[in-house]
C-alpha cells in the first residue's frame, strides 16, 4: 500500500437532515433523562474543586469595606449557609463560601489577611484540629492554584461548567455516564440521590435523608479517634499561641475596614465529648478566646444555634440550612459584624 | 483552546458565523480564519503567538530567498537559516532542559559536580507540529517540488489554520495552499458532515478516551500503584486504547472542522489496531508524521537505496528522532528506538522464505501476525506512557509475570476499559480496508443518526475532569 495523504472529504449524502434528527434525538433524550433524574429525587450539582473555588475567591473584593462576606472552614459551615438567602436577606451584600469538605482553613484565611485588597468580612469556621501542623496547609494547594492565575479562557470554561452543572441534572459529575453503567450492573438499579449537593456558587447542601446519618457519625468519630491517638494534639500553650497568630492575621483584616469572626460550629452532645476529650475547652479555646482581639464566638454557647439539630453529629442537614442561615445572620448582626440590611 | 470546552462551541460559531454570515470576501475570509486562529493560540498563553508569527516570517522569507538565489550557496545558506531558526526554538524549548540535565549527568560520571540554574522554560503548545509545517514547506521549494507561495496572507493562513494548529494533521503547504486560490463554501450537507465528524471525535475523546481509557490508565501508571500481571495488562491495552481515541479524536475533530470552512485536511490514522505488522502499523498511525519523516529524514538519508545495513540505520535513525520529536525524555527515544528495532526485525524476516509461507495469507496466519504486532506495539507503549524509565521496566517485569509480590489488581473500572478496548480492537479489524466515514456513507440513515444521537448524549453526561489533548504536549 503506498505511503500517501489521502484527504478526508464529504460524501454526498442527506447528511444535514440526519444530523438534525440526531441533534432532536439527542434533546430530546437528555430532556427525558433531566426529567426521570428529577423525578427520582436527584438535584443538579456541581463539581467542586481548586478550580470552582479560584473563581469564587475572585469575587471577594468589594466596592466599599464590609461589603463582602466570607466563608471560610470545612464541610460544616459550608453545608450550613444558604448563601442565596443571605443575599436576599442582605441587598447589595456579596457573599461567598470559599469553605473546603475535609480541610482545614488556614492557609485560606492567611491569604485573605495578607491580601491588601479585600476589606470584607470573614467568617472563619475553625476547629481545634485545624490549627495542628499536619492540617494547617490543607487548603493551600487551592491558594497557590488561584494565586497562579488560569488563562481567561479556562476561567470562562470552568464558569460555564459551574453553571450548567449547577443547573442540570443530568450534567452532575455524581451520574456520569460510567457511574450509572456501574450502578446498573453491580445492583441493578439507577444510582440513588446522592446525599450532598453542590450549587454553582459552592455552597452545599446535605440531605441526610439520602444517607445513613448514625453510620456516618461512628465511622467519622472512628476515623478521627485513630487519628489523633496516631497524631495527638498540641499542647494547650502551643495550640493557643498558633491560634493568637491567626488572629492577630485577622487584625489585618480588620484594620483595612473588614472583620473577622473565629466561629466553633455547634454540634451534638455526642460529638461535643468526643471533642472535648482531646482538646478540653477550657484549655485550649477558652484562653484563646479570652486573648483574641478578634471577635471569637463558639455555637454551643450562642443558644438559638445550639438549637439546630446535626443528625450526624456535625453537620447540618439541608432542610435546617435556611433556619441556621437565618440565625448566624442574627448574630453577625447583633455583633456588629453586618450593617443592618437597607442600612436600618 | 481545547476542541472539548465550552469556549471553543461559542469560539466555532462565532468563526462560522463570521465565515458565512458577514460579507467579507474570499480574501477577507481567509484573513478573519487566519486571526482567528491566532485568538484560538493566543488563548492559551499569548506570547507565544510571537514563535508562532516567526515561523511564519522567517519560512516565508527563506522560502523566497531560495527560489530567487541564483547560486547553489546561496540556496543553502538561506536553508541554514531557516533550519537554524525552526529547529533552534524547537531545541531551546523542547529540548534545552533534556540536554541540560544530561550534560550535568555526564559530568557528574567524570567526577564535575555541575549546577546550572534550574531551567524553567514552558513548552509552546503545538511548536512540534507547526515547526514541521513550516519546514516541510521550506524544504519543498529547496527541493525544487514546489513554488514559493504568492501571497503572504495565504502562506500565514495555511501555518495558522485553527483546526491542525496544535495536534496536526502535519499538512504540507504543496495540498493545502492550492486550496486557498478559490474560495470555499460548504454546503448544507457538507457542513453536516463536519460537524458529524467534530461528534465522532469528541466521542473519541471524552467518552472514550478520558471516560473509559483514563481512570484505568492513571490508576496503574501512578507512581505508588505496584501492578501485578492483570493490572499492568490492563493498564497498558487501556493506554493503547486512550492514545489512540484521544489522538485519533482530535485529527478527526480537525478533519471536520475544516470541512465546515470548505477545506480538506489529510487523514492521520486508518485503523492502526488492526495492522499485520510494523511498516503496516505506520501506514496506519499518524500518517503524517510518518510520511513527514519518511519524506524529509529517511529518505534524504539515503532511504532503502543503500545496502540492507544502510536501510536499517536509516530506519532506526528515522525512528529515533521520530521518537525524539514527541518528547524530551530517554523513554520516547527508547519508544522510536524500539519502532525502528521492530521495522528491522519485520524487513529481515521479509527477506527470509519464511515470509512466503502460504501460512501467512491464512485468516490464522493474518491474525497471529495481528496479535503479535498490537502486542509488541503496547510493550512499546509502556515507554511512551511511564514516568521514566525504571518505572517502565517495573511495568514490564510485571507484563512478563515477574511482578513482586503484593502486586496490585487492575482497578474495577478496568471491565469497561476492557470491554472498550476489546470494541475498539474488533471495530478496528473490521473495518480494516476502509475508513469509519466511508462506513458510515453507506450505513442505513437510520442507524447513523441513531448513533450519532447515542454520541451526544454520551458526550453531554460526561463531565469530567479537565483533560487536555495527550499530543499538546508535543
């Protein structure tokens, strides 16, 4: 056979119908399966990672001072808020949840303060293993990813895909098309709703409904309990001194014109003796608190928080999301820590 | 810009509406391609634009130079130039670090201890690609095979076209500047048929290649994965499987995407999996690359007229630098080298009178040929995709049954990569003496837009992470 370059050329043929039948083949499935998903319990959701935060830590500047607010923490808080509701409830408010599933904040939260520009407000949700050495840096892989900088094209594509799959059912990265294929053939069935929800502004929801709650809260206490017999906490003195460094960062913050609220999200009582086991509160947060010239708030102690149940012992599920929203707005309100809405 | 983005479906038609909808002229058309093209290179980091537009001169310039000198010194010196120029960026960017670090290990085995300033120099997407473009046209009008292009304007346009820009087709300027002399228009039909291909390579790539092959792929190639027997099997067919639906997917995005401006573009691959045999196998896997190097390395070199010890070095030369030319890393020269060592063996065994054993035009002949030829060719890959080269030499212990002990299990999702690549290998074999398209020109209507509507939905609910095209970082 000789060596040559044969073109690819287009065959005569009623291709422009056909594609068209295709493409209304093809909508037409995709609208089927959108309404099946739907019916089904499923709700769209979006991928989250270093890239879908870059684009929303972006977005933390604003025109004036506090007119920004802020979340950052772990998988708590950001199950927890409802930001739509809180712009709603707060008109010309910005607000951003910037919180990571599983890691720790404060490489996040330096950033912020060593970042001349923003003046917003933060809510730093903070829990005492977060400021242990092994888990300190956890969020700075999505630092340095937003502090490198994306092509403008590539933080147009992610913020078309944020959007869609926030829209879509069917574009979720839980039902790709391998996932369904794989739950089909090893039970025989349609994936079930997947238990946490992503919306396009990364704010997420859990629906304990969809999950085994009292599961989770053992494997979770297990799995941490292992953890830090292999890696105990820090001492008091070194825990707080670590702790009084963040804050002083906050200072920062605050005076550019912003704030800084170090917040302990509430949990049960269950899971509150776990924590208090290992860092005793009264040793470790207690003392920081008193020290802190950042306001520093635990929920337990704020009663119309507490109040909120968490079916897995920490976190919140999505049917109580607007209800904790609503109260944490209260109480940034009533420390000052928001201008009141309209400016009443 | 990736063809599998969302920019580029809003960037495609805004350059087809522009294309067909705005009164511009042929010349003008041609011009609105050309800076089209340089927005879609451009959007990935634009300064490198700059390399680009210095190809673009200095061949333009050279090229004239050569057809006007009218003494033979004069043709080669402008030759130097522009291969000075070209493979002097190809080598500062491509290959300065490689070289680099192996300077510092020789010197280190004669006992000077070396230490350059770390060499942190990106690699221009795409430079490999329009680098031979631009040479082989160079070379053409040296070699008296063609004359220099008349316009500046069309010589830009044939380097920049967006759809061959970055991954190829390499296209030679002697087949596509003649299609730059009348204007093209697609009609209805036509530009159906491009876009039905653009679909089937996207298919290729995102369903094929980065949802079925990858997961498979990453999860046996990563550095702590110790495969055993299965896993590294698996793995590397995977491998097999996702170069080809990645690779393949993108010159047949390219094909159709220049259908929908009216041009043609050169076919890149014709069933490679269902080759009997080595010199088959590069009739059949990027062809232009290996009508490039046949046209420009190989047979200047001398080709297959010398003595059989002559062609042979000539082959394992060709293969070497054709493995070079797809990375700066000892495990691609081994890659080429190992082609080239193929190629050998197959024209010696040729040469013997076993090769004209009836045997071998036998169905069982055909495909034990076909079986040892796809095997040698994922041993081969195994180089191509491995970290480096002890770790491609712990793959292939494990190929060969002697993986340590504790050697993992290929991953769960290694049943759909099986499945896709045994399709893939069938498909391949029967369509072997035709090509997907010229299938589908026959097929029942019927069946065509049904798989084509199977393609699009599969496309559009495999959302995924952010693979870029494995030949970018060519």
């Amino acid at each position: 056979m000789p060596l040559a370059m044969q073109h690819v050329h287009a065959p005569a043929g009623p291709w422009r119908e056909l594609l068209t039948a295709a493409a209304a083949g093809a909508l037409l499935l995709l609208i089927g399966a959108e309404s099946g998903w739907r019916a089904l319990d499923h709700e769209p959701s979006m991928r989250d990672d270093p890239a879908a935060w870059s684009v929303r830590r972006a977005q933390v500047y604003g025109a004036a001072p506090r007119d920004r607010l802020v979340f950052l923490g772990s998988s708590r808080i950001q199950l927890a808020i409802d930001t739509g509701l809180l712009r709603q409830a707060f008109p010309g408010l910005g607000v951003e949840q910037l919180a990571v599933e599983g890691r720790s904040p404060v490489a996040a939260f330096l950033d912020l303060a060593a970042d001349a520009r923003f003046d917003g407000v933060v809510v730093l949700e903070l829990q005492p293993d977060d400021l242990e050495p092994t888990r300190a840096g956890q969020q700075q892989g999505y630092v340095d990813f937003f502090r490198a900088g994306q092509p403008l094209e590539r933080r147009i594509e992610r913020r078309i895909e944020m959007e869609l799959q926030g829209r879509l059912v069917f574009a979720s990265p839980e039902l790709r098309l391998p996932r369904v294929l794989e739950s089909l053939l090893r039970h025989g069935a349609l994936p079930l709703p997947y238990q946490v929800t992503t919306y396009p502004d990364r704010s997420r929801a859990d629906r304990f409904e969809f999950a085994d709650a009292a599961g989770q809260r053992r494997k979770r206490m297990a799995r941490d309990a292992e953890d830090y017999a292999k890696d105990p906490p820090s001492s008091a003195a070194d825990w707080q001194a670590r702790a009084l460094r963040l804050a002083q960062a906050g200072e920062r913050i605050a005076a550019r014109g912003g704030a800084v609220l170090v917040f302990r999200m509430p949990v049960d009582d269950d899971r509150a003796a776990f924590e208090e086991r290992w860092y005793p509160r009264a040793q470790y947060w207690s003392g920081f608190a008193a020290a802190s010239r950042v306001k520093v708030i635990d929920g337990r102690d704020v009663v119309e928080l507490a109040g909120v149940p968490t079916p897995d012992g920490s976190h919140i599920d999505a049917r109580d999301r607007q209800e904790f929203t609503l109260r944490l707005a209260r109480l940034l309100l009533r420390e000052g820590l928001l201008p009141a809405p309209g400016g009443a | 810009m990736l063809f599998n983005s969302f920019t580029f479906l809003m960037f495609l038609a805004a350059v087809l509406g522009a294309y067909y909808l705005l009164p511009l002229g042929w010349r003008g058309q041609k011009v609105m391609l050309t800076l089209a093209s340089f927005l879609f290179y451009a959007a990935w980091n634009p300064p490198f634009v700059l390399l680009l537009w210095i190809s673009t001169v200095v061949d333009w310039y050279a090229a004239r130079g050569i057809a006007g000198a009218a003494k033979p010194a004069s043709k080669r010196l402008w030759l130097l130039v522009t291969l000075g120029v070209n493979l002097g960026l190809l080598g500062f960017f491509k290959y300065g670090g490689f070289l680099l670090e192996n300077f510092v290990a020789v010197a280190a085995s004669v006992g000077v201890a070396y230490a350059p300033p770390a060499w942190d120099i990106i690699l221009p997407i795409g430079i490999s690609f329009y680098t031979f473009q631009t040479l082989s046209y160079t070379l053409d009008v040296y070699r008296g095979r063609m004359q220099p292009a008349d316009s500046f304007f069309d010589y830009a346009f044939f380097v920049a076209f967006f759809p061959q820009l970055v991954a190829g087709p390499i296209v030679r300027a002697a087949e596509f500047l003649p299609q730059c002399l009348t204007p093209k228009r697609a009609d209805g039909d036509q530009l159906a048929w491009g876009l039905m291909l653009v679909v089937v390579g996207l298919f290729g790539k995102i369903v094929m290649a980065d949802g079925l092959f990858a997961p498979v792929v990453e999860a046996v190639y990563a550095p702590g994965f110790t495969a055993g027997f299965g896993a590294a099997w698996i793995g590397t067919i995977a491998f097999a499987g996702q170069i080809f639906c990645d690779f393949a997917g993108y010159s047949t995005v390219a094909c159709g995407l220049a259908l929908c401006f009216g041009f043609t573009l050169p076919r890149n691959f014709r069933h490679p999996y269902a080759a009997l045999g080595f010199s088959d196998f590069w009739r059949r896997w990027h062809i232009s690359l290996s009508t490039w190097l046949r046209d420009y390395l190989y047979i200047p070199l001398g080709g297959s007229r010398g003595s059989a010890a002559a062609t042979e070095r000539n082959l394992m030369l060709t293969m070497l630098l054709g493995g070079l030319w797809h990375g700066a890393s000892w495990n691609f020269v081994v890659w080429g080298g190992l082609h080239g060592g193929f190629l050998v063996a197959e024209r010696r065994l040729r040469a013997t009178r076993l090769a004209d054993a009836a045997l071998w035009q036998a169905a069982a002949g055909r495909a034990f040929i076909g079986v040892l030829t796809f095997t040698a060719v994922c041993i081969a890959w195994v180089f191509f995709r491995a970290d480096d080269l002890p770790h491609s030499m712990r793959l292939l212990s494990a190929m060969a049954g002697a993986a340590p002990a504790g050697g993992a299990e290929a991953p769960d999702a290694a049943v759909w990569a099986a499945l896709g690549a045994t399709g893939l290998i069938a498909s391949q074999v029967l369509m072997r003496d035709t090509a997907l398209d010229q299938v589908w020109a026959r097929a029942p209507r019927r069946w065509v837009a049904a798989s084509l509507a199977a393609m699009l939905v599969a496309i559009a609910t495999m959302p995924g992470e952010d693979r870029a095209f494995i030949y970018f970082q060519f």
